[in-house]
C-alpha cells in the first residue's frame, strides 16, 4: 500500500476505534474477545460462537468497495502488465509465474470437476485465473469488484464478466482463490454461491490458513489481517460456515494431498494455503 493509503488508513481507524462495534460481522453474536492489537488503532476480535476472527474497526460494504477501486494494492495480483507483458505471460501459460494456477486447476480435478463444466470465478482480479481455468478446458464466467480490473479481464484476457446476480445460467463451481478474507461479511459468499450453483455444485475457496497455532511459525502471520484482510479465518470456521448454509465441506491445506482429496477424506489442516471445497448438502 502506498504511504498516503496507510496515513489515511490509520487516520480513519483512530478516528472510528473510541465507538467501534465489536459485534461478529458474519453471525452478528456480541460474544467477541479480544485476541491481539495492532497500531494502537486496530485490533483482532473473536467470535465464541462462530469462530471468526475480525479486524476492528470494521468497514461498511460501501467503504470495502471504494477501497478496491484504487488504493488496494499487491504487486503481481493488482499491477496490470502492458502489452508486451501480458502476451509473454499468454505464451508461458502463466507457468512459473507469482499466478501460476497449476495447482489450483490440479485440486479443481481432484475434486471431480471435469473438463467442459462451469466454473464462476469470482473475485477475478485481472483475469489471470480465470485465463489459466479456461485454458484447463472448463467453461468460466468471471466477476470483479474492480472496475479497471475487471475491464482489463475483459478487454485484455478476453473474460467473460458477469455479476452474480446476471449470470447466464448455473455454474458447477464456484471458485474464489484469496478472495473471502477481503470481505466485510464472509457469509456473503456462501449466499451467493448456494444461489449461482447447480443443485449438485461445489464451492471451492482458497485462503491463508488462519490458524493461530501458525502464528510462531509462519513469517509474516501477523500480516494475515489488517487493512486488506478484515478478516482471519481458520479451518474451524470455515467448516462452520459451510455447514450453516448447507455444504458439506472438507478442509485442506498446502501442500495439497490430491489422493486424499479424490477420496474425499480430510487431511492436515497446519499448512499455510488453506482450501474449503464444500458440496451442496442433497437433503
């Protein structure tokens, strides 16, 4: 983040941190704790009921939206390459690079997602994903809340961009890498995707493991909530969340066990990549 972005970050949280709401932003409980402080003006609570963990003051929809149009920035996943750039990345299939979705696209069909089905990738950035899954052979419709971003997707990685509320038909997965610790309200993705998906569907959802047994071991965890990150999730919560509105989900970290998550069996969850894939719940 640029200098003038902090100043008016830490500006803001002072202003706001005398009053702030403490409440859980995802199950709206009053029993949260406080778990770290930071800056003197922010801090990490925790919900005893569902297991969120929350960065205080918090932000409005509204204010998550306009941050995102310009001041957010993290190098490769925000930078728009130029021309020449982005057709070298084209031709090495992004392979190698900070966005390579190899792994990603190899847990996709360890999961059972097979080549030709539909895959909505929300939360797109530029388009680099998306690129790479359509390039797996899956079908894929894409969103970003960025509207340079987003017009980059399009324009640049030919992206077929749609907001949830306007895609042209179900999807059979709904896919977010390091999207959900952005979000003011977690459940806001678990809403959309039980909306978009096909009644047998799977959500797949990539994040930092917010696993505080990490903290000691993991260089740099205490980055993993902030500014950009309002939200640290652990494995617990998730599988919570999942199971709230009504997926079956199973937890994984990095390195990605793909037998295991073939099988369908839960694995270790003390890596520092965290995926949730949860299937609609046939009841």
């Amino acid at each position: 983040m640029s200098l003038a972005t902090r100043a008016r970050y830490f500006l803001s949280a002072g202003v706001r941190w005398p009053g702030a709401d403490r409440m859980c932003p995802a199950c709206h409980s009053l029993k949260t704790t406080l778990l770290r402080r930071k800056y003197l003006v922010t801090a990490l609570y925790h919900c005893e009921d569902c297991q969120l963990m929350f960065r205080v003051p918090k932000d409005t929809r509204e204010e998550s939206h306009e941050f995102y149009q310009a001041d957010y920035e993290q190098g490769f996943t925000t930078q728009l390459p130029d021309r020449d750039t982005i057709e070298g990345y084209k031709r090495c299939g992004f392979v190698g690079t900070a966005k390579d979705y190899s792994d990603y696209v190899a847990v996709l069909h360890a999961a059972g997602l097979r080549s030709g089905q539909v895959v909505f990738d929300f939360g797109c950035s530029w388009g680099y994903g998306s690129w790479q899954l359509r390039k797996a052979g899956f079908k894929v419709y894409s969103y970003e809340i960025s509207a340079p971003r987003a017009r980059y997707a399009k324009e640049s990685l030919e992206c077929e961009m749609y907001p949830p509320e306007r895609l042209p038909e179900k999807v059979d997965c709904f896919f977010s890498a390091h999207v959900i610790e952005h979000l003011p309200d977690p459940c806001e993705l678990w809403r959309m995707a039980k909306r978009v998906l096909k009644r047998d569907g799977m959500f797949v959802c990539f994040l930092p493991n917010g696993n505080l047994s990490l903290e000691n071991t993991v260089k740099g965890f205490h980055q993993r909530w902030g500014q950009a990150h309002p939200l640290l999730l652990s494995p617990e919560c998730l599988l919570l969340m999942a199971q709230r509105y009504g997926f079956e989900p199973t937890a994984y970290t990095s390195p990605y066990n793909l037998e295991l998550i073939a099988s369908r069996q839960p694995g270790p969850v003390t890596g520092d990549e965290m995926v949730v894939i949860a299937r609609l719940s046939r009841e």
